[in-house]
C-alpha cells in the first residue's frame, strides 16, 4: 500500500503548470505539497464533483493539462463519471483516485465494495484511453513520467494506506476551497 | 414550425443561444425536452455534451465557464431534486451566471397536476432563492436572453421551466 502523503508530492513534482483538481481528504495533503496553488481547484464539498468540474475544465481548455485526484468513496457516489469521461476522451485529462477502501474523513468505515471493485478495470470498459493500477510506490514512481505524458484520458488507482482524518470541523471549514480559487482562475484564462 | 405538442419550436430556442453566444449544453434528455434533440446535436456552432446523472451537469457547466464557455444546463426536474448538492456548493457557492433549462414535467396550465415533480418544482426553487421564468411556446423564447441577462446581472444562477401540458 502507498503512503499517500508520499503519492502527492510524487503528483507535485510532475505537474508542470498543470491544473490539479483535489478532493475531499486528499484536498488537504494536496495544500500541504502544491507548489501552485494558483493552479489548483480544490473542491471539498459536493463530493463526487471533482471529476465533472475537471471534465469541464478540460474541454474547454484542451492545452491545458487537468490532473484530478480523486477518493474511491468519491467515486463511487458518481461513478457515472467514468462514462461521461470516456464519452468525451479528453486527450488534456488525467484521473488519479486514491482508493484506501474507508470514508476517511468519516470515521473510516468502509466503503460499499471497499478493496472488491476494480476502479482501473472500471475506467478502461468505460472508454479512458489507458488504465492502470498501482501497490506500491516505486512502481508509481517508476510509471508516473510516461503516464503524465499520454495522450488521455488516463485513469490511474492508487492503493493507499488507511489513514483516519482527524480535522475539526472548524480545521476542515479553513481548507483551500473552490470559492477562492474559482474567480481567480477565472481571470487566468480570460487574460 | 411549432412542434404540435409543445407549440414550442426547438429552432426557436437554437436561435436564442446563438444570440447569447451559447457554446456549450449539457444534457441528459427527458420526455419534456427530447424535442429539441435533434436540432441541437446537428448544429455545428453547439456542442452538446451529454452526461449520466444529472448532478454532473453543473459541476461540468462550472469547468466549461471557468474555460471560457458560455454554457446551458439542461435538466428535467426531477434531475433538478438530484443535483441539489451541486446547485448548492457549486452553482451558489461559486455565483455563477448559469442558465438551467427544466423540463417541467407533469406541468398544467388548466387543472390540477397529478404529478409529485411538477408540484415540488417551484418550491424547490423558491427554497433556493432560484429566479425563474415559464416557457411553453416560441413566443416565450426571448424569456431565454432575459434570463441569461439575469443571471449575469446578477451573478446567479437562473431557471427556465420548459412547460408542456399533458391531455
């Protein structure tokens, strides 16, 4: 299993002036290793959104690189989204999901099929241009240059270490959000 | 040219996007606006992207606007409930000008709907603080650039029910 800390900056250092999506638990590592958080779009709530938002993003803007890090149990409640994605084969898109098998920030209970569906299989029949999954780091490590480079979408399952979210509700309330960023970025791509 | 069922030509409602520049629709069809399908997947100024669930409708919307895409939502109502979350933490949140064409099913203008969708709709919006505006017949249409006016005037989003009475 990886360490997800590790996996985002393992993320960070090949994103390039990439726009980075981040959800939910991985939301708040993200803020920890982004070195442009004037590219990032961190969406804490809505859960399931990331990849619609990143989606959008990625057909109007096809010279920009979107890179979406995403839960399983975000996934999982619009999984729909695999469709929707592999319909439009954005060659700009790429979906990381970070699959740990728990509601993290929950309580880490776990999630319906939790470690049984295969997320990278998912993506493949519903028409990414690759797929791939990944155990352990250096595996990760090893790939990562070459699968940022394809052409997408690119779906990529990480098997993450559980690993329980212990913020506050004021802690979460203070996280990047969309609501600064989305205005800014704006202005980016109208200019 | 009306459709005779709805006296709503799908040519009209085309025509108003292209007045407000209208580059992208996501859908998901329904029985109240299936209409208008073929005319909006053939024109080649529109894109139309379809989509599984209608939640995914605004978060898409919200990428495309934020790339620079002028762009329509279009739901039936019933996918409207559905999307409540995004309505709230993207659409609100965010103020965005965003135009949601509703197909307004189990609407009667003469009657009592017998239809639980149709009875929650305006409520629905209401609870939102969501404008909105009635459109069954191509006389109606200009209501579309009114409500797009709106909702930029406004930094809102901004409903069209698309009403078609049912015999």
């Amino acid at each position: 299993m990886i360490n997800p800390l590790e996996a985002l900056k393992i993320i960070e250092s090949h994103r390039g002036s990439s726009v980075v999506v981040p959800t939910m638990q991985s939301n708040r590592r993200w803020s920890l290793v982004s070195s442009r958080p004037d590219l990032d779009l961190p969406l804490t709530g809505c859960m399931g959104k990331a990849s619609s938002l990143g989606l959008g993003l990625a057909l109007a803007q096809p010279k920009t690189k979107v890179i979406i890090i995403d839960g399983d149990g975000s996934l999982l409640m619009n999984l729909g989204t695999l469709v929707t994605i592999g319909e439009q084969a954005p060659a700009n898109l790429i979906h990381i999901s970070f699959d740990n098998g728990v509601y993290a920030t929950t309580g880490s209970q776990p999630v319906p099929g939790s470690h049984k569906v295969d997320f990278a299989a998912c993506a493949k029949s519903s028409g990414y241009r690759s797929s791939h999954q990944f155990e352990h780091l250096e595996d990760f490590i090893s790939s990562i240059e070459d699968l940022f480079a394809e052409e997408g979408p690119v779906f990529i399952n990480l098997k993450i270490q559980e690993d329980l979210d212990d913020l506050s509700a004021d802690e979460r309330m203070a996280m990047p959000s969309l609501v600064k960023n989305y205005p800014v970025m704006k202005d980016l791509f109208a200019s | 040219m009306s459709d005779n069922a709805t006296g709503l030509d799908p040519r009209s409602i085309l025509k108003e996007f292209k007045l407000n520049k209208i580059s992208h629709l996501v859908w998901l069809p329904d029985s109240e606006t299936n209409f208008m399908y073929q005319v909006m997947t053939s024109d080649k100024d529109l894109t139309v992207v379809p989509v599984c669930r209608e939640a995914e409708t605004i978060a898409i919307a919200a990428g495309l606007q934020l790339g620079g895409k002028r762009t329509v939502v279009l739901v039936q109502n019933t996918g409207l409930f559905e999307s409540g979350d995004s309505i709230r933490g993207i659409a609100l949140d965010l103020k965005l000008p965003l135009l949601l064409m509703i197909g307004y099913r189990g609407w009667v203008r003469h009657g009592i709907t017998k239809d639980s969708a149709a009875f929650y709709t305006e409520h629905f919006l209401h609870s939102w603080g969501i404008d909105y505006y009635l459109i069954e017949s191509d006389s109606d249409a200009h209501l579309i650039s009114h409500a797009l006016s709106i909702a930029e005037a406004n930094s809102k989003p901004v409903a069209v029910l698309l009403g078609r009475e049912y015999s």
